[in-house]
C-alpha cells in the first residue's frame, strides 16, 4: 500500500528521502550525539553543574532545530501529497503529532 511520499510496508511506514535530505538529517544527528557524549563526558569529569546544563540546553535546541526541519519536510512531502490524493486523513494526523511534540 502506498500513502503519498510515505510507504507501508509490512505495517512499517518508510518515507524516501533524497540523498540530500537523508545526508543532512544525519549529519544534525552525528552533530547532537556528539555533544551528547561531550556531556557524558563533563558528568565524569565532575564538570560545574551550570556549565553542564548550558550544554544540555544546546542539545535541546539542536534536536528542536531537527525536529523543525524534519516537520518542514513531512508536510511539505506527505501531507501536502496526501492531501492531493483525497487522504484527508493526513491532516489528523499531522495534528495529533503536532500534539505530541508540544507537550
């Protein structure tokens, strides 16, 4: 079964991404854990805590920053094409994710 730009298979949902886009979300990922491990690594070296959470903060703005660019591309790839097929139902979803993410 295919829905728009997202496919189903085997009751998994996939979406193809251009190699650009896939290169870019990672390369922000690799980024995130990174700094992740950098954390890591202050909480071991009993690093002052406000210097901690000042890193933690950028973390938290780098994985809302992802999350900005892989939004701007579901509705501008799937749901747009969803909706274009007659698959109204794209637009309930993108709200109960949009729910979720503003928790």
């Amino acid at each position: 079964m295919k829905k728009g730009c997202c496919n189903v298979i085997d009751e998994e949902r996939h979406k193809v991404r251009t190699h650009e886009e896939q290169k870019d979300l990672i390369t922000r990922l690799n980024k995130i854990e990174g700094q992740i491990r950098g954390i890591h690594k202050m909480v071991e070296d009993n690093i002052y805590c406000p210097d901690i959470l000042i890193q933690v903060s950028a973390v938290t703005s780098a994985l809302n920053s992802f999350n900005k660019v892989l939004l701007a591309s579901h509705i501008k790839g799937c749901v747009t094409e969803d909706i274009k097929a007659g698959q109204e139902e794209a637009v309930d979803e993108l709200v109960t994710v949009l729910q979720k993410l503003m928790k």
